[in-house]
C-alpha cells in the first residue's frame, strides 16, 4: 500500500515502519467496535473512559496478533474502586477477517468518585498482557506494577520492563457528535516501537522509570536513543483531533508527522467486537464439579445460571446436566 492510498479510518489498525530509525509503529481508530463494547454494560462515563483506553491500546497491540490467536490485556486495582478491566483480542479467523475484541470493567459503585482522576480509581496494582497461541501451547503472561498516571503508560512500563522493547502510546478518546449523527464514543491513537535487539543494553545508571521500573531510554545506546527521541519528538507534534477526527486519514497523518523518517505503510486489520462465550463453553467450565458442587449453584427455581461479563448473554442449565456426574447436556438456553 502507498502512503497516498485511501482506506477507512473507522475500526482499522494501519500498521507502519520508520525506515529511517528503525521503529515501527500502528495507527488505530474505534468508532463502531467501541459503540458496540460499551453498550453491552451500562457504565458511568468514568468506566467508559478507562474502558475506551483499554480496547483501544489492546487493538494497537493486538495487531500483531497470528491467525487464531487470543491476546488478552488486564488491569487489576487494589485500594480503589475499580478492580478490574480486562480485553480479549481474537486473532482473524483467516486472512482478510477482522480481529476481534470485547471487554469489561468491575468496579464498586458505591465508591467511585465521578469527579475523580479516572486512572487514580484503580489505586494500586498490576498490569499484565497474556497471549495464548491456542490448543497444544503454553500461555504466555507478562506483569508489571501500575506506573505512570495512565493506562498507555503502564503499557509502555510493561513493554520496557517485560520485553525490554521501547514502546510509546499517544492515544485520545471521548464523545464526539457528527452532524446527522447521536453522540457517541471514538478512540484514536498511534503507538512506536523500537526494533526489538538480541542483547538490550542495560543503562549502567540502572533502570529510570517510576518505582526502580525500566523506561524506554534504559534500554538504548547512544544512536537508537537519538532516533527515538526524534520520533518521540515529532508524534508529540500531534493534535487530538488528528487522532481522534474522521477527516484525516491515516497516511495522512504519518506523512504529516514523520516524512523525514520515510514511513513505510503495510495492509490494515479492520477490527469488530466480538464474544466467544456460548452454551457449550459455559458448560465445559463447570465440567470440574461434582453433582454436590452443581446442588451448591442451583438457584430456588431448580436450574443454574450463568451470565457473560463481556456481552451480557445469560444462559440457563439443568443441574443433572452439568459437571462430571452430568447424565445429558440438554437443556441450556
């Protein structure tokens, strides 16, 4: 694809290359796919914010995801009141398919600050992306400490940290109206990374970021640092709207930022949302259980309940039919 071509910039993941300093990046926008999250729950604005983040950064990172792979990103809060938010990014099915995503955030209600800081709601805590290559593999998890104010930036702590990889997020999110259209949520934003190395160098000063955490120029010689301050440089150039609009296209925008670092575009992953759950997965899950266990689980009315945190879709068993001791698998709804 050539940096004059045309694509839709809704629900697309554009990934680039900076052929000049060997960084690569992604250029991402959620419009529908956002819509379609959220309006699985009913948050306050406040959720939804941290939420819209969160898929947004799993989109960029998700990208890179192989053919029926599932990346997973979560964040666990202690001290606050949110406790979790957690993405699921479902590699294509086959090539040409949309990757998939869906999320969801627990939270205390009853404690939440609307007025707060969004990011300070979670309180203490960790950061962890997990990747599961699928049947016959081992998953694959990473943990880092919440740092940095932000979601993006306890993502760029994790990839410093974890992966020793330089990583840098600018990401925008919120309510937009479109004349002829409602208001609704879109996201938009850029990630960099330097090329992996075999052997990152290790700052002798020891690691700079918050809490004694690597940061992106511990792990950089003296040229690389150059390059990627360059390039960090110019995407703080970048305007909200630039990100976030639907006016300006995606090759566009790496023209407009990095034209001196001859950016190189490859094919788009168009991304939806998307749930895996289903009666039979649900069913599998309680397979472990005993019929004792089952009679624990079973509701006045006689039968047992399950609903998804992710879409909301609830299902309905009969007991003899579920875990171990299970006599037939009919009757789920």
């Amino acid at each position: 694809m050539t940096l004059g071509s045309r694509i839709a910039w809704d629900d697309t993941v554009l990934p680039f290359q900076l052929d000049a300093s060997d960084i690569r990046g992604r250029v991402a926008r959620l419009d529908g796919v956002l819509e379609d999250v959220l309006k699985q729950h009913d948050y306050p604005a406040l959720i939804e914010g941290l939420v819209a983040e969160m898929c947004l950064l799993t989109a960029l990172i998700g990208e890179t995801m192989k053919l029926q792979w599932k990346l997973s990103l979560q964040v666990r809060g202690s001290g606050g009141p949110v406790r979790l938010i957690a993405t699921d990014y479902y590699g294509p099915t086959e090539d040409g398919q949309p990757g998939r995503i869906r999320a969801y955030a627990a939270y205390d209600k009853d404690t939440l600050d609307l007025n707060a800081d969004a990011f300070e709601q979670i309180g203490k805590g960790y950061f962890a992306i997990l990747i599961d290559q699928g049947e016959g593999t081992q998953p694959y998890q990473g943990i880092t400490p919440l740092a940095g104010g932000s979601l993006s930036a306890c993502a760029e702590t994790y990839f410093a940290q974890s992966e020793q990889i330089p990583t840098r997020f600018s990401l925008t999110h919120g309510r937009s109206t479109l004349p002829g259209e409602g208001e609704h949520w879109r996201a938009g934003g850029v990630m960099l990374q330097h090329m992996p190395k075999a052997s990152p160098l290790m700052h002798k000063d020891g690691p700079s970021g918050e809490d004694g955490l690597l940061a992106a120029e511990d792990i950089l010689d003296d040229d690389e640092g150059e390059n990627w301050r360059r390039a960090n440089m110019l995407l703080d150039t970048v305007d909200a709207l630039e990100l976030i609009g639907p006016t300006v296209q995606p090759t566009d925008l790496l023209v407009r930022l990095f034209h001196e670092e001859q950016p190189r575009v490859y094919d788009p992953q168009p991304v939806t949302f998307g749930c895996t759950c289903s009666a039979d997965r649900v069913r599998q899950s309680l397979s472990i259980y005993s019929a004792k266990d089952i009679k624990t689980m079973t509701t006045d009315e006689g039968i047992v309940t399950a609903d998804c945190q992710f879409c909301g879709a609830h299902y309905e068993f009969q007991p003899e039919t579920l875990g171990f001791e299970a006599v037939s698998s009919d009757g789920a709804e």
